[in-house]
C-alpha cells in the first residue's frame, strides 16, 4: 500500500524528491533491487547532488554482489554532494557522513575479499 501512496505521489509531482525516496526505501527492505536502480537512476536524474540516490542505488547493487560497483557508485554520490545546495541542512550533512562511512566499509570488505 505505501508503494501505492508514493507512486500516486510521483505521478503528482515526478521532481518531488521525498516520494521516490521513500519509495526506493521500501524497495530495497522488500529486496527488489532492479526497482530500485531504476529509481535511483531518475533520482539521480532529478537530483545528481542528492546522496539518497546514490545510498540506495550503492545498496542495492551491494547486494547483488557487485562491490566495485557499489563503491563507485558511492564515490560519485559523494563527489556530487560536494557541491550540492543541500550541504547547509544538517540531515544532509549527516546523510553525506553516512555515505562515507558505508563507503570505508565497503573499500574494507573489498580488501577482505583479496
């Protein structure tokens, strides 16, 4: 039902970001991963120095196996968000640190893997 709500809000609104979010989100937790990198890729479309996309679409190809993926996807997040608008809200502040410490745990896990 929640994916319902926010697809009727994407069809409301398509550049509003917080739908798709939360959407990608449940996604994820349900395990549908090629949903959600399509959604983290019009995320990122709408948005490309908004972390939350690159965060969910890392996830998600994480979980498909695909590390190197992952951590390049991370780092390009992490780039853009550099120059992002959002860097004076705290919550975005505390996403991008977030990113970056999922990124040094998968950088680690990779190095495991060697």
């Amino acid at each position: 039902e929640a994916l319902e709500c926010y697809a009727e809000a994407m069809r409301l609104d398509p550049e509003y970001k917080l739908p798709r979010c939360n959407r990608m989100n449940v996604l994820l937790s349900q395990g549908r991963l090629q949903e959600v990198l399509d959604e983290s890729a019009e995320f990122i479309r709408i948005d490309p120095t908004n972390i939350d996309g690159y965060n969910a679409r890392s996830a998600a190809l994480f979980m498909q196996g695909l590390l190197p993926d992952a951590i390049t996807c991370l780092e390009l997040g992490l780039k853009n968000a550099e120059s992002s608008s959002y860097n004076a809200d705290p919550r975005f502040r505390l996403v991008v640190e977030s990113a970056r410490q999922n990124h040094n745990r998968l950088l680690t896990a990779l190095q495991e893997q060697k």
